[in-house]
C-alpha cells in the first residue's frame, strides 16, 4: 500500500542577514502548502524543519526519518522548500539555513542534491521537490542531473519512475516573497477542472502552465520552470478528484495480467455492444444484427469447427465494432451483467467465457498486437513466430481458442505508410492474421474494411455488411434512430423529442431510409436533430428530404449548427482529425496544434469550449502514459474533416511539425532537448514529419533518435528518403531491440 509523505523545509529567518532580507511571508507559505498537500492525502512529516536549524541538523533529520520511515518504491514524497537560495560556481545550487553565511555556502548551506541523495538512498522512486526560492531553476536542474546520474536508472523497469524538480522562479528570476504558493494554490484548482475524468493524476507540466498563466495575469516577471530526472509514465503526486474508476478493482495476479487487454473491453468493444461510442455514454441503444450475429455465434460455439475464420467488413460506420462488440462484451461477464438482455434473440448470444483473447487494433503495430494476446493467453512471446506457435500447442491440446482482433485497417498510423489498408495493416495480416486462422484449433474473427479483406486470403468467410444478406435492415436502423432521439436512458440530455414516441418514430424511419443501413449517419443525424431547439416539423412539405444524403454531409450539418462558431469547432476538431496514438493531450498539444494549423491563436479556453458543446463528437480515452487524451469518436469524422481541409494534408503536417517542435525545450547548447519534451511529441513526432516529408532532417540528430518512442520511429522510416537518412536508417534498425527502456541510456546511446 503506497503511503504519502509532505515536508515543508521553511527558513525565513536567517542569523547573518539584514532584516530586509528576512522572508515574512514563508510560515503563511509553509501552512498554505502543507493544507494543500494534506486536501490530496499527504501525511505531514518532521514538521518545523528548517526553523532556526543548521544544514547539518536538517540533514540528520531528514537522514533519520528516511530510515525510520523505511520508503518503499510504492511510497510518494513531496518536499517543499521556502526560503533564500544561491547558485554558486559550477551551477551548484544551495538552499539557505538558519545559520548559512554567503561567502561560505559549502560548509553551511543544504546543497540541494543532498537533499535529493539522502532521500533516495533507499527504494524511493516517486520524489516530487518543490523550491520556492530564488534561482530555484538552477536547483531543479542540478538535483536533475545528480538523479539520472545514481538513482533514475537503477528503477528502469518501473511502471512509473520519476524525479520531479518544480521551481518557482527561472535561473536568473527573482522569487517574489509569497507570490509561487498563491499561484500554486490556483493552478491546482485550474488544472483539476482542465483535467478529464479518466486521468488518475494532474499533469505537472499543466499545473506549471497554469501557475505561469497566473503569474503573467498579475504581470509577475517571475515563472515557474519544471524538470525531471528518466521519467515514465504519469507524476503520481496529485491525485484527480474527478477520476472515475474504469476497472473493476484488482484482486488477483490473473486480473493484473489481463488489465491492458480490459483497457480494450471498456475503451471499445463494451461501448460498441451497448450502440455508442465510448464508455462515459449512457444508454442501450443496440438493436437488431439478428442474421449476421446468429451466425457467427453458431460457428462460435460449434463442438466442431470448419477450419476457417470470419472476417466481419463493409462501409465505414456500418456498424461492423458493433457487432464484434458484441460478440466479446457478452463473453466478459462482468460486461455481460450490464446488458439488457430481455427479449434478446439467444441465438444471437455467446456464452459467458466464450472468447479468449481480444484487441482493438487501431494505432497498433504488429508488435504491440502480439503482445495484448499473449497477455490475454497468459505466455511469454518475445514476437509473432512464438505466438502462433504457442497458439499451435493449444489448438491441440484444448477447448478451441478464440480471438478477436477488430479495426485492423485502423493499425499503424494515419500516415500516407498506411492509408488504404497498407503498410503496418497489411503486415499484421501478412504475419499475423493469415497464418493464425490456419492454426487448428484456432478460431479468428477479424474486423476491417473491404481493402485488407482479399489480403486475409482464403481461409477466410467474409461476412459484408453492405451486403443485403447482412446489412441492417430500416427497422433495425430506425429502432436505433427512435432510441437515441427519445433519450429515455439519458435524463440529463435535452432533446424535444422526450415523450413524443410517435414523432420520433416517423422521423427515425425517415433518418432510416436515408442511412441505409450505415448506424454512423444515422447516429450522427440523429443527434444533431435531437440538439435542436424543436423537432422536425414532419407537416412541412419535403422535410424528409432535406435530411442530409451521407456521413460527411450529416456532420456538415451538425458543424453548420454553430452559426458563426463554427470555423471555432472545426479548427479545435481538426487537430483531433490529425491526432495519432490515442488522441491529444489538453493542455499545450491541443492549443499549439489548432493555432498553427488554422493561423488563429487558440487558448485553453477554445478546448474547454469545443469539450463542452461537441462532447458528443469527442471520446475521451487514456494514454500510454495514463493521461487523458481525446479523439473523434470515429475515424470516419475524421478523415471526412481531413479531406474538406483548406490545405493539402501533406501542408498541414508541416505546421503540425511546427507546433510540436515550438514544444521542445532547448538545451543550454541551443539545441533541442528531445529527453525533456511532452510524452506526445516523443511518441508521435516521427509519425507526423514522416507524413509531412521532415523525417530526413529530424533523424540527423541523436538525441531525437534515442528519445523519440522505439516502434513509433521505426514505423516512420519506411517512408524516409536520400543517401544519408538511409544510413541513418539502416544504422538506427541494426540496433532498434537494444534500445529499450529497461538499459542505461547511456548504453543505448553508445549503441546508436
């Protein structure tokens, strides 16, 4: 059980100082702080520390409670310093004590790495130091260094390791007396209301934002800097109030092993199964698939299979996640019990247990598919040969295995690499998807469009929801439409359709006729006529026939509901249409990216605004890294947006290069610290230049090549071109399986 620890380290008064140069106001900091801290959780520890103490004397204190204390790795620490600090030659930075003389601070001032050593002797790997002080950033940068060089590498196999450095003030700022703690109490509040409900933790990097936010509103020349030593994952120190638990909570080694994969059941097959988008939804809104899921549960549960897999396709938003969706929410129990199943056709139900392994496949790479099944099936296999060997041995010896991989044309990137069905999907199918069907004893459903379907080869039956035999009929479409016109499941929704059953219903058959088939216009239309003031006048002569015709017209039409906002909403989602990964982190990512893509300054207000008023266009998921990102619901928004662009999307890329490359902080040499940048910009930078033909350039220089994500770069160098990126290429693939997280980076870096 991890424990959560506050140390305010105050010195305001000073023996060999002037009175001018006593800090009044660190006691009132000291208390603010500790009562912030304390609101998240924090146990107050050695409380007083600094008060008229020596270096020495807080030196010994901190030494005693650390081993008294016994930190473990789970163990979270937070050390507030106040008071006056100096930066003396060689960048080494000091804090003042009670008794500290200027000319003197080696022998009676706290170097600050010392502070960072005696803490981290142990186990600790989550210290967050905050230095209210003036040159506070120079501390920050040298307590960084001293942790990369003896305590962040020892923990490189941690979910979540970090060393944190806040500092009040820049290098040659001066610290106003009192002014970091009320930006700090501020930002906190800010950040918290910026922070989506799926993020477990605040983003320091936005809290810091928002405290220079404040400092620049009140015309402080003064900001706050952050720095940290070999981070992964999320800073685990202020814990989101508004976080919702997605996950049952974890009881056994099993649950632990299958989390990532329940990521994928409650981000997009469980969502699908209930006919929206994503889990925060409310509401059952599935109907019909009677014929194609009858089906495919028949030859799921067949004693005897047919040596053949299921390859479910059609047009975009035909609804084919929904049907897979289905299929694998219905076998997870605890999903199973939220389903109304009242009335349900059973032959259109699969057992509780019946798959085994499931993935959604979107922005995957061959690699990261291979390893969610052998988590899911509980085996080690270091790639793609070695799971469907493992799949070989079970297919004899066992039950069949069933597995589900949907939106395989979605893997990869949005990249020109593979767009159309290409590049990472056509090598997932090619090594992965082919060979696996015709494994005994395996049973494979697949979803993806009609490009990758001729790909997956023979031993495959497709089932084509564009086809008559397996398109959703109007009566199905048109109980949709009804269902999410009346909102009877969503009180909170305001729709004019609410007790008029009979008008939704003739309007849902109308809505219906035009969708054919496709549950994505009909979902799109429906909810921009049920955001309407008033219903559709269905007296009016024609008004059925003024309903839009396809996908991209319906949300032309939901767009062109904002009246002279609506160039707002569309520079605010054209950012999320460019997305890779995930989506786009709030915060800096989203606002740098939408400015220079529409050459109009967006602020942190536009993505409050855009949240607020197109949440229903906008999914809200968890990163790698644990934060909250967004994304259009469906890929086919954004391509649609994409493709009505002023520019070419080539073009765009450029400034989404630009945008990213204004987020990377530059070294003290003046080139740019890769290591330092936002997880968004490590993970995806390669993926966007690669589209915007900049790729060349970039992998010029080391230090983009070793920060940059691993499978993320190498995707990105299949597009690359001219002699010398080659090299740089051949080079950077000789050596890409020992550049991992788990080895030094110096080592890694002697490698490249």
């Amino acid at each position: 059980m991890s424990r959560r620890f506050f140390i305010a380290l105050g010195s305001g008064r000073y023996r060999h100082l002037s009175e001018d140069e006593q800090l009044q106001s660190v006691p009132n900091d000291v208390r603010a702080t500790t009562e912030l801290f304390a609101a998240f959780g924090y146990e107050s520890a050695l409380p007083g520390l600094g008060e008229y103490d020596g270096a020495e004397q807080i030196r010994q204190k901190l030494a005693h409670w650390s081993d008294d204390a016994a930190l473990t790795g789970d163990d979270v620490v937070v050390v507030y310093f106040a008071g006056h600090g100096s930066v003396e030659e060689r960048d080494r930075h000091y804090l003042f004590c009670w008794d500290s003389l200027d000319g003197d601070l080696a022998t009676t001032a706290l170097a600050t790495e010392d502070l960072v050593r005696i803490l981290c002797r142990g186990n600790l790997r989550h210290l967050l130091l905050i230095l209210d002080t003036c040159s506070g950033g120079a501390g920050g940068a040298d307590a960084s260094a001293v942790a990369l060089r003896t305590i962040a590498y020892r923990n490189a196999h941690a979910d979540s390791t970090g060393l944190w450095f806040l500092a009040s003030a820049r290098r040659k700022d001066i610290a106003e007396d009192g002014a970091f703690v009320a930006a700090l109490s501020e930002a906190v509040e800010t950040t918290t209301g910026r922070t989506g409900q799926r993020q477990q933790y605040l983003d320091l990097t936005e809290l810091v934002k928002a405290v220079n936010e404040r400092f620049e509103g009140d015309g402080r020349g003064q900001r706050a800097e952050l720095a940290s030593g070999l981070v992964t994952g999320l800073a685990p120190f202020l814990p989101n109030i508004g976080y919702e638990e997605e996950l049952p909570p974890i009881g056994t080694d099993l649950e632990v092993q299958r989390r990532v994969a329940a990521r994928d059941l409650t981000e997009h097959f469980g969502p699908r199964s209930r006919g929206v988008e994503f889990e925060s939804e409310q509401g059952l809104y599935f109907s019909g698939r009677v014929h194609v899921l009858s089906e495919l549960v028949a030859w799921l549960t067949a004693e005897v299979g047919d040596g053949r897999g299921r390859v479910v396709t059609g047009s975009p938003g035909c609804g084919k996640s929904a049907v897979l969706g289905r299929i694998v929410a219905l076998s997870d129990g605890r999903y199973r019990s939220r389903l109304d199943l009242g009335g349900v056709d059973p032959r259109t139900v699969v057992p509780p247990g019946c798959v085994t392994a499931a993935v959604h496949a979107r922005h995957k790479r061959l690699e990261e598919v291979v390893d969610r099944l052998a988590t899911a099936l509980d085996v080690e296999a270091d790639g793609a040969a070695a799971l469907l060997q493992e799949l070989t041995r079970r297919g004899r010896q066992g039950p069949p295995v069933i597995i589900v991989v949907d939106a395989v044309d979605e893997a990869g990137s949005d990249t020109a690499a593979d767009a159309g069905g290409h590049g990472e999907p056509r090598r997932i199918t090619r090594e992965l998807l082919r060979p696996m069907s015709e494994i005994q004893g395996v049973r494979l459903l697949v979803g993806t469009r009609h490009e990758l379907v001729a790909p997956l080869g023979p031993t495959f039956l497709c089932m084509d929801l564009d086809q008559s035999e397996y398109r959703a009929g109007e009566g199905d479409v048109a109980g949709y439409v009804t269902r999410v016109l009346l909102a009877t499941e969503e009180s909170d929704v305001r729709t004019p359709y609410r007790g008029r059953r009979d008008l939704a219903r003739t309007v849902a058959r109308s809505v219906a006729e035009k969708a054919a088939g496709v549950y994505l216009y009909a979902r799109t239309t429906a909810r921009t006529l049920r955001s309407d003031e008033a219903p559709v006048d269905i007296r009016r002569p024609g008004w059925a026939e003024a309903l839009p015709s396809e996908i991209g017209e319906a949300f032309d039409d939901y767009l062109a509901r904002f009246g002279p906002d609506e160039p707002r909403v569309r520079r605010m989602l054209l950012a999320l249409a460019f997305s890779e990964g995930k989506g786009l982190p709030r915060g800096r990512v989203w606002t740098s990216l939408s400015s220079e893509i529409s050459g109009v300054r967006c602020t942190e207000e536009d993505v409050s605004w855009v949240l607020d008023v197109a949440e229903a266009y906008i999914a809200e998921v968890i990163d790698d890294d644990r934060r909250s990102a967004y994304r259009l619901y469906h890929k086919a928004l954004a391509e649609h947006l994409r493709a009505t662009a002023d520019r070419a999307p080539e073009e765009i890329q450029h400034s989404v290069v630009e945008a990213l490359s204004s987020l990377v902080p530059q070294s003290s040499d003046g080139r740019p610290d890769w290591f330092v940048a936002v997880p968004y910009v490590r993970q995806h930078m390669a993926t966007h230049a690669a589209a915007a033909g900049a790729l060349a350039g970039l992998a010029e220089d080391p230090g983009f090549l070793l920060a940059s994500e691993r499978l993320a770069l190498l995707g990105a160098f299949a597009s690359i071109e001219g002699e010398k990126a080659r090299r740089i290429r051949g080079a950077y693939e000789q050596v890409a399986h020992r550049l991992t997280s788990d080895r030094a980076m110096g080592e890694r870096a002697a490698d490249l």
